[in-house]
C-alpha cells in the first residue's frame, strides 16, 4: 500500500465492474418463501391431462394427476474482504474505506451473476449442430432458429420479456449486421447491459457469459513459451527471475503445467515456482474473468466473459482447443434466482490499527423444467476471438 501514500498521485483507477443483468432476467419470487431462513425452496412441476375426443354414452379416461419436486438451493457464499491500516487510511487523501465497500458490494454482485448464468447449461434448447461460429452473415438465421424454438413451445411473444443475452463481441457483429439497414439496433447500452428491443427480442450485452477452453501441454515448454489469457501473458522460464507472469519450468511437462495453473490461479509458490502478475491483471483474470483450470496434460479451463487466448508453445502438438461460450435467448424469469443475506460490514481489527470492511452473500440460482423450455443455448466456437 506504499504507493497510494505518496505526495503527489493521480485518480483512483476506473472501476471495471459492471451493473448486474442477473437481478433484470430472473425470477425471484422464490426469495419470498427463503429470503431470511431456510437453505431449500421446493417447486412442484405438475403434470397436465391429456385432451381427448368424447363419444357419445361412452366412458372417458381420467389421468392421474402426479407431480415431480424439483429444488434450488442457497448453497453458494460468496464474500471479500480487507485490511485498511490506520497508517495508510490517514497518509492518502482517497477515502480507503468507501473504495473497500463499494468494489466488495460490485464483486459479489458480479459473482451472483456468474452464478446465475451458469445455469444456461440447463436449457432445454439449444441452436442445432456443433459449436457455433457467429458471424454478421449468419447471426440473423441463429435468431431465426431461436425464435422458431421458443414459438414452438408458446412461449411468450412480448418483446419486454424476451432477452437475447450476448457477449460483447457478439453484440458487436449484430450491429454491423443491421448497420445501414431500415431496423437499426439500438445506438445506446444501458448500465446493465440492455441494448434495446429489436426484432422481436431486448438485447443483452453481457460480458460474464461462461466460457471453456482445453490448453493442450504434452511437452515441456522451452524458455520462452508464453500463454496469454485475456491479455495476461505467462512465459516459461528456465530461471524465475523478477518479471511478472513467469513460470518456471519444471522437471517434467506434468510439474510445468502445475506451475502454470498455480500462476493462473494465485496458488502456492508465489516467489518460487512462478513471479505474480500485476494488481491489475490480477483484478482481470482472478476476480472480474474468474479464470480456473485443472493440471491435466489437456488443461481445462473455465472462466466468464469474452476470453480471448493465445500461445507460443514450441510443440506443434500443443495449444489451445474446444474454445466455446454458452449464450442464450430466454424469456425472462426462466431462471430463478434466490439472493440470502447480503451483508456488509467493518469491524476493527482485536490486535493492531486497521478497519476490516468485509461482505458476504448467498446466492441459489435454478433453472426448474418449466424455465428451461423457455430457454435456447448457443454454444459459440471463440476461437476466433
């Protein structure tokens, strides 16, 4: 925290945090029955009788009504916290503690919607074939497709309940497909990412849309092999050194792909095995991309938003493969969602000088069988990206 203490410093950094589209697409009539108590809200999905043709003095049938229990669950807590030292709080002229608040109230909404969008895995539908290349000459048609699969399903045809929720990228090739044409997308995005109605549907920008990709590492990379992950570079070394992101490689291609993963994820050997990133690419990658991978020789990652990756590895069999996103068309309520508890709090810390700004919160989120026919997927191929 020395460098915010200086004599002379400039603004505070842009807050990249956006406002939250899971609290605008949800349904959350269920936090009424689970809002203070209770861990479980139980929804029945009922059966519906059949319609049959009556014949004349002939018995009809009578279906036995029967119902399946389907559940969402408080089960996921999220929270953040902080120290501010008396020194440093008194020694800046920024309000240390207002800044703590307000970016841990920002990341556990972020969170929340993370864990809300999760849930599009579960739709019933999906756009047909294998992951889907967007582009501004086909972008209408996956429109098309997800329109005729929800009319199919009667769901819905108010344009203030249907969203189109879509990365940014993805926004941005829908707008050049309806550049100089007579329906024009909307010119303006608000706070949360809502474009505007058109065609029908409320386009959705969203940036914390999941996304998946497989990096490849059969090979001990040489010196000098980088992977980059949403403008973050990583580079193998012999030696450790001093410069941000180096890993350092191991005995065998498993050791080296543990490094890496540690580096990616902030684990153990910080100062051993690989040198830290930044504060920002920090900020980036752990916490707004929230970026996890495994340590298997295909490395599995996870993270949301509009991820873009890359690498310099020198065997030719390595690198990154399975790049996708999940996407989706959905009237809105098809997800619930269940937010428990939030609460902010500063205590003083029992033995020194220093504030503790902390925040927690519980968040359920289910996509139940009566929202997921209300629901189409689009799994996009990112690799271009």
């Amino acid at each position: 925290m020395d460098d915010i203490r200086q004599e002379f410093w400039g603004d505070l950094q842009a807050d990249l945090y956006t406002a939250n589209t899971a609290v605008w697409l949800a349904n959350q009539s269920l936090e009424d029955i689970i809002r203070q108590d209770g861990r479980k809200a139980h929804k029945p999905i009922l059966s519906h009788p059949q319609v049959g043709t009556y014949t004349p003095h002939n018995d009809i049938t009578f279906d036995t009504k029967t119902a399946s229990k389907q559940t969402l669950e408080v089960d996921t807590f999220e929270y953040a916290a902080e120290e501010i030292d008396i020194t440093e709080k008194n020694q800046t002229p920024y309000d240390l503690l207002n800044h703590s608040l307000e970016s841990i109230r920002r990341g556990l909404m972020n969170r929340v919607e993370q864990v809300y969008l999760d849930q599009i895995s579960n739709a019933f539908h999906s756009i047909s074939g294998a992951p889907v290349t967007v582009t501004s000459a086909n972008i209408l048609d996956i429109l098309e497709e997800a329109e005729g699969k929800l009319g199919a399903f009667d769901a819905p045809y108010e344009t203030s309940l249907r969203a189109a929720v879509l990365g940014p990228r993805t926004v941005a090739k829908l707008r050049r497909a309806k550049a100089d044409r007579e329906s024009r997308l909307g010119d303006t995005t608000l706070e949360n990412g809502v474009v505007g109605p058109w065609m029908g549907w409320t386009v959705v920008e969203n940036n914390n849309l999941p996304w998946s990709a497989t990096l490849n590492i059969g090979t001990n990379p040489t010196a000098g092999d980088t992977v980059t992950i949403s403008g973050v570079t990583f580079t193998f070394v012999s030696s450790l050194g001093t410069t941000p992101g180096n890993v350092l490689i191991g005995a065998n291609a498993a050791a080296s792909r543990a490094n890496l993963k540690a580096a990616v994820e902030g684990g153990a050997g910080a100062g051993s095995t690989y040198v830290d990133i930044s504060i920002r690419d920090r900020f980036i990658l752990r916490r707004k991309r929230r970026v996890r991978c495994t340590a298997d020789a295909a490395m599995a990652f996870t993270g949301y938003g509009d991820i873009s990756v890359s690498e310099t590895l020198t065997a030719s069999a390595d690198g990154w493969t399975n790049q996708k996103q999940q996407a989706v068309f959905m009237v809105r309520g098809a997800i619930d969602l269940v937010l428990q508890f939030v609460d902010l709090k500063v205590a003083d810390k029992e033995k020194g000088f220093a504030e503790l700004p902390k925040g927690i919160i519980g968040v359920g989120a289910k996509m139940f069988d009566d929202g997921a026919v209300l629901a189409v997927k689009l799994e996009q191929d990112v690799s271009g990206y």
